[in-house]
C-alpha cells in the first residue's frame, strides 16, 4: 500500500512538473534559509552551556554612579573573590582574570609572535571550567610564577610537532616562561577566549612591589580591572549574595557607597546586560521571528497551489472514491505526495545549505558548519522539517480528501471547496510579512546611514592611530620627522582612543557635590594639539598651553558640567583621582562612544606620560606614503614588534557591526521572502489563468482588450496586496519601534518608508502577475475556446 502510495505521487509530481517545479523551488529556498537562520539562532544560544557547571558560575559584575551617569562594569576589584570565597560559605570557588597587558612580544628561539590574547588567571580558571588541560598538572597548572599555559592552537605555533611541555619562552627580551600545561582550543561559543595564561600571582607581585600608597592584592579596593567568576552553592539566593559581597567592600571602602554587586548566570552572560536587560537576545529573538516568517511564505504557497488546483482533480478523487478508496486512503495518498516533495525539497535544501554556508558565515560573522555528526544540526533540521511539512500538508489533504463523488463528477463541487476566501487569506498574509521584511530593510539602512553621517563634534577623516610603546617616551622627535613627511598634515597624541574612550572612573570632587554623589566620568589625558586637531569647539575658556602648570588644569565636556551642575565654571575647582585643579576650559559635547550610548561626562586632563596613542592625519590620496613613513619610523623605536595601525573611520565602524551584518541579513531575508512569495502568486495567477481559459477566449472575441484581460485578472491580486500593507504597517511600525530604542541618537520613524515599502511590494506582486496574465491576454482565442 505505502509503495503504491509512492508510486502514484511521483506520477503526480512528473504529471505537474511546472507547478511541482514552483512549489519544490518555494520550499527549497526556505526550508534553506530558514534552516540556516535557526543554526545562528542555536549557536547564539548555546554560549557558555557546555561547561557541566554551567548553572552554578556567575559573573560577579558592579553598579556603579548615582543618577544618570550610573553604569554596570563587568570587572570588580581583586580582594572580593578572595574574601567572599573566605567568609562567605555560600561561595565554592573563585577565579580572576586580567589581560594585564605586561608582555606584548613572545619568542621562541626565532620565532616571534605579538601576543593581544594573553591574560593572567587564578589556577582555579582550569577546574572551575571545563578548560582541562591535557597536558601538565591539573592540580597544579602553575608551578611558580614563571609558568606559563598555552592553546594546542599557540602551542603549534611556538613549537610545530615537537613536546611543548618544558619548552621556555621569552617575554619582551627579559623575562623566560616554562611552559607547564595545554588545553584545548576554547570552543566556538565560548565567551571566554585566550591564546596564553600566565600565574596572577605574578601580576600582583609586578604591580604591587614598592608600591607607595600601600595597596596589596588584599587591600586595593579602587582598581576594578577583574573579571571575577564565582562558582556557588545549588540554590543561592544571589540576591542576597550580592548584598553581602557589598557589605564587605564596605567595610574595607566605605565611600563607595554608590557600589552594587550583581551576580549574572553564566549561560546569559552572551545574550543579557547584568540587570537583565538586552545585550544581544533581542537580535535572537528577531531572527527567531523572519525564520519562521520565511516557513510560514513557504508553506502558504504550498497550501494555496495545492488548494487551488484542488478542482482539477476533484474528478480523479471522485473516482477513487466509487472504486473503494475510503477517505483515510486519500487522506494518506495526499500526505505522501506532500512528504515526497518536501523529502526531494530538504535534501536540495540541504545541498543549497552547504553552498551558502560560506557566504553566510562571511555576512554573519560566524563560523558555522555542516557538520552531520552533529545531534544539534540534526535537531535543527528535524524540528524545522517536520514543522514545515505538518503545517503544509493537513490541511490539502483533508480538503482533497473530501470532495462529494456525485457532485464531483456532475461538476458541482461544494461552495465551502470554491470558496478562495482561504487561500486569499494566506496570500495577505504572505505580503504582510514581505512588506513588515521590506520595511524593516529600509529602516534599518536609514538608521545605519544616520549614523555614518552624523556629526559626531569631531573630525575623524583620514586619520590613523596606533600605541606607540618605546615610541612615547620619543614623541616630540617622531612628531617633528612625521610632520616632515609628505602627506602628513598634523599629529597629536592621547591616553585613549577617541572614538571610544573606555575607562571610567567615579572619583571625582567639585564645590556643590552632594553627599553620596558620584559622576562617573571617562577621563581621557590629551595634548596641547588634541583639540585643534579634532577640530574640536570651546564655547569657553582655553586650550592647554603644554606648560608644566597644565597638570593641574581640567577641560570637561558640556554634559560634564551640566551634571556636576557647576555655574560659570571656568576658575572653579575639580578634582580628578587625587589630582586637584581648576577648570580652564569646556568642549562642546562630542560622541565618545556608540551612539547606542548617550554623550556622557569627559574630563581631559594634561599628562604626556600617560599619552601613548598616537594620531596622524593624512591628506587621503597620499595615505599609503604617510604610513610607509611612519612605520620605517616605527621600526627605529620598536624594530621587534610588528606595526598595527587602524584608521578612525574603520574603528568607527566596528562599533556598529552588529548593526550592519543585522542589515545585510535583513536585505538578504526580505528578498528572499520576496522571491517565495512571487513564485506563489505567479503559481496561483498561472492556474487562474488555466481555469478562466475559455472566458478569456469568449471576452477576447466580444472585443475586449489585452490591458482589459490583463486588469481582469490582476484586480483581486492587487486588492489583497493593498489589504496586507494596511494589515503589515503597524506592525512593522511597532517592531523597527523597539529596535530603535537600542540607540540613544535614532532616526525617526516616517510615513514615507512605509509607503516605499508598500509601494515596492504592490510593484513587485504586479510584474509577477502582469507576465502571466499577459501571456494568458495575447491567446489565440480559437485556441482558447477549444480547451476544456
């Protein structure tokens, strides 16, 4: 029986190649893609779970501020780890982690490799994670502190083939590491990632010798440079941990009576902000959405051609009918001829899968792979097929199933079977969600395009900048030889970069701060050219002047001083860290960071020691000179390390990647749905055409015209188009709504885009409709009036 079942639905698929051809193209296009957005979806939410304590690791992170300058940091002062994990019993197990940034160059024998991966860890990073070592001893992976812990990855690198265990490495020329362990390169959705780990212990002993203040590991409550992870107890209230982990940072600190712990899960740690509060799950859930969306158009144009064409063979089940077959028989025949389809459909999906595989990862930003040895792939591909062929083929079958064989024969088939209110439905419904896809798009590219264009307060065209290391220390030289090179037309130098400062400090004092106040500020220290050569605003006060006196002057932001709410500021006191001063200037408001972000307080202050980043703008067409130039000069102070520069413009713009991989998708996935949802409507218009054959014959010979054919029967096509942009407007309006509040500076939302998209979904449905019903329109009629 089932062979039969088979048999007769492949003699039906070859029988309707055109109309198999439509439907196994719809469904392969989306079974495809929607395939391929879920694996994203899945690897977003796979972050962090492999680990097999997953559920018990939190990431201890701090609310910092009061007011409207209040922030979350992700990094925590050293001594609470070790403390809490001493007082607290609520706490197993502690770890801490700090790029520290001491060595930046490694060698092997001739090989030398710049390190930017390296951290320094507590021991407990290889037991309290599933980061095994593989090599060396898990006990102690840290023999002393001149051990050091290496990827298979970086070990291949140093060492080839050859046993990496007791292998010494040299750091920056001066200090030899013994390599003691090897792990396993970090996996794809691991939050955490590193090429090389060396003993904190050894940080805390080079930053804590000699030390004059008297800070030690165990005392220093003002350096939040930590990443701390803690592994509880089962059933914490963390909650109330956090609150005593902020009892004991009072009492060693108790001025910052600002600071609040928060303790954040491990596996949310990808897609959530501390508070709970987006930090990538919006994006998740928005794929989530177009995936399914792009089924669901997939999916109606299989249920509208197969009840469309449900007439045409309501004599063949009519007969199947007399002869015995009894309804659960039909029932069956029809579901195998749509699981036949939809078989053929997954496994050309699957092969087109593997195609677009690279080009997808290259759009998305991910490292994706096929890989059918994996469960999760198989998962994702079952759910998805399944889903699709459940929801496509219920509902035809029961139709096809049922039609009345006396009535069928004679050629009246039931109203509720000619009623097309159905299938009318799920084509608005398909365009409403084209047009919410085409909405989003256009959205999405206007916002990205404000944010390229808008006037940030400073001017970051053809400049480049780079750390300067045992250049700094040279400056005023290097200075005067780069301003000497053609194509170089001014330089200056900061501590941070300026398109995105990111230390923040909340010790600051100023006459009328209030009890228990704190502003958090982004300190940036500038030189006596920064300003002018941003092309930067004072509306008051000075510049630095590069005297010695400028050590103790301060220039803030706009928002600074509205937030300090200091009047008439120039003269007035400021304090920054234990750096008294005076306010000799404010710049006009700039962006100091996304524009996710709103402008926040900025102090500048002078300490050339502290500016190591230098900036060189270039005239644009003789860039490439400019940075030959500069890195020959580069070499002459750090011959050992290789030259790394970027330009603002690209540095601006990784600030936004996120945002713009989620606009080439969005373009990618409503042309898409555009193609599905066009290869339905062309189906359905070429079986109208079909069935009204002989009336189009008749019209023509009463004299009726090719564009009155034509409007004839693109009328109701067009109507139920006009019906979904109404229906997809709000929508669309409400969703691109909550992606903008993502950005504190967004465009705004116009009528006019709506009616773009509209406007281009109503062109696209009538070029689709317009090719088949002209070729329906330009017949011979006697041909027309001979089919049956």
């Amino acid at each position: 029986m089932i062979r039969n079942y088979f048999k007769t639905a492949w003699r039906n698929l070859l029988k309707n190649r055109f109309y198999s051809l439509i439907n196994m193209t719809g469904l392969t296009v989306g079974l495809a893609v929607g395939m391929l957005i879920l694996l994203w979806v899945q690897d977003e939410l796979s972050f962090d779970r492999f680990h097999s304590k997953a559920d018990q690791i939190y990431r201890l992170e701090n609310r910092v501020g009061t007011g409207s300058s209040q922030q979350i940091w992700t990094t925590t002062v050293a001594p609470i780890a070790e403390m809490g994990k001493k007082e607290l019993p609520e706490i197993k197990d502690a770890v801490r982690v700090t790029d520290g940034n001491l060595y930046a160059l490694f060698k092997y024998k001739e090989k030398t490799f710049a390190e930017d991966h390296s951290a320094f860890v507590d021991p407990s990073l290889f037991t309290l994670f599933d980061f095994k070592l593989i090599k060396g001893n898990p006990a102690k992976p840290f023999p002393d502190d001149q051990s050091i812990v290496l990827t298979e990855t970086t070990a291949r690198r140093y060492f080839g083939t050859d046993e990496p265990i007791g292998k010494v490495i040299t750091a920056d020329g001066k200090t030899s590491f013994t390599v003691s362990g090897i792990i396993h390169d970090f996996p794809k959705n691991s939050s955490f990632k590193g090429d090389l780990f060396l003993p904190i212990s050894l940080w805390f002993k080079t930053i804590y010798t000699n030390r004059k203040d008297g800070r030690n590991k165990d005392n220093d409550f003002h350096e939040f440079s930590y990443v701390t992870f803690l592994l509880l107890q089962p059933g914490v209230n963390t909650t109330a941990l956090a609150d005593k982990l902020r009892t004991i940072h009072l009492r060693n600190k108790p001025d910052d009576t600002d600071l609040t712990y928060l303790l954040q899960a491990l596996p949310e740690m990808h897609l959530y902000r501390a508070d709970g509060t987006d930090g990538g799950i919006e994006s998740v859930r928005m794929f989530v959405i177009i995936a399914l969306l792009i089924l669901v158009i997939a999916c109606i144009n299989y249920v509208n051609l197969s009840t469309a064409r449900s007439m045409l063979r309501s004599k063949e089940v009519s007969m199947r009918k007399i002869v015995g077959a009894a309804k659960g028989q039909l029932f069956m025949q029809f579901i195998v001829e749509t699981a036949l389809l939809f078989v053929l459909s997954a496994a050309l999906a699957i092969g087109l899968m593997s195609l677009l595989m690279p080009v997808y990862n290259q759009i998305s930003g991910k490292e994706l792979v096929i890989d059918f040895s994996n469960y999760r792939l198989w998962l994702v591909i079952g759910v998805t097929i399944a889903g699709t062929l459940l929801a496509s083929s219920i509902y035809p079958a029961l139709l096809l199933s049922s039609f009345e064989p006396l009535k069928a024969l004679k050629g009246k088939v039931s109203a509720r079977l000619t009623d097309a209110t159905f299938r009318k439905l799920l084509v608005i419904t398909q365009f409403t969600f084209t047009v919410i896809l085409i909405s989003g798009t256009l959205i999405i590219g206007n916002q990205l395009e404000y944010i390229r264009s808008k006037e940030l307060g400073y001017d970051k065209s053809h400049t480049f900048s780079f750390y300067m290391r045992d250049m700094n220390s040279h400056y005023e030289v290097a200075k005067a030889e780069l301003l000497k090179q053609p194509g170089v037309t001014d330089v200056t130098r900061s501590s941070a970069n300026i398109v995105s400062i990111n230390q923040q400090t909340g010790s600051s004092d100023w006459d009328g701060k209030a009890v228990g106040e704190t502003m958090m500020v982004r300190p940036m220290a500038i030189d006596k050219d920064f300003i002018s050569f941003f092309k930067m605003k004072l509306p008051l006060g000075n510049n630095f002047t590069g005297s010695v006196a400028d050590s103790s002057h301060f220039i803030l932001n706009e928002t600074a001083i509205k937030a300090a709410r200091i009047k008439n500021p120039i003269g007035k006191r400021f304090k920054l860290w234990d750096q008294e001063g005076t306010i000799i200037g404010v710049v006009k408001d700039f962006h100091l960071a996304s524009l996710k972000q709103k402008i926040e307080p900025a102090v500048f202050y002078y300490k050339p020691e502290n500016e190591s980043r230098i900036y060189v703008k270039t005239t644009g067409k003789e860039a490439a000179g400019a940075i030959a130039a500069t890195e020959r000069l580069w070499k002459q102070y750090n011959p050992d390390f290789p030259f790394n520069y970027t330009f603002l413009d690209q540095t601006f713009d990784d600030l936004y990647k996120t945002e713009q991989r989620t606009g080439t998708l969005f373009n990618v996935f409503a042309t898409i749905a555009i193609v599905i949802s066009c290869l339905g409507l062309f189906g359905l218009v070429a079986y109208t055409a079909q069935v009204r054959t002989r009336e189009i014959g008749v019209r023509k010979v009463l004299g009726a015209s090719v564009p009155g054919i034509i409007q004839l029967l693109a009328r109701d096509f067009v109507k139920l188009v006009l019906i979904a942009i109404v229906l997809a407007v709000p929508v669309a309006w409400y969703a691109m709504d909550q992606w903008l509040q993502g950005f504190a500076y967004r465009i705004t939302i116009h009528w006019w885009m709506f009616a773009l998209a509209g406007l281009l979904a109503l062109a696209i449905a009538l070029l689709t409709v317009s090719f088949q019903s002209i070729k329906a329109a330009l017949m011979n009629p006697v041909t027309s009036l001979r089919s049956e």
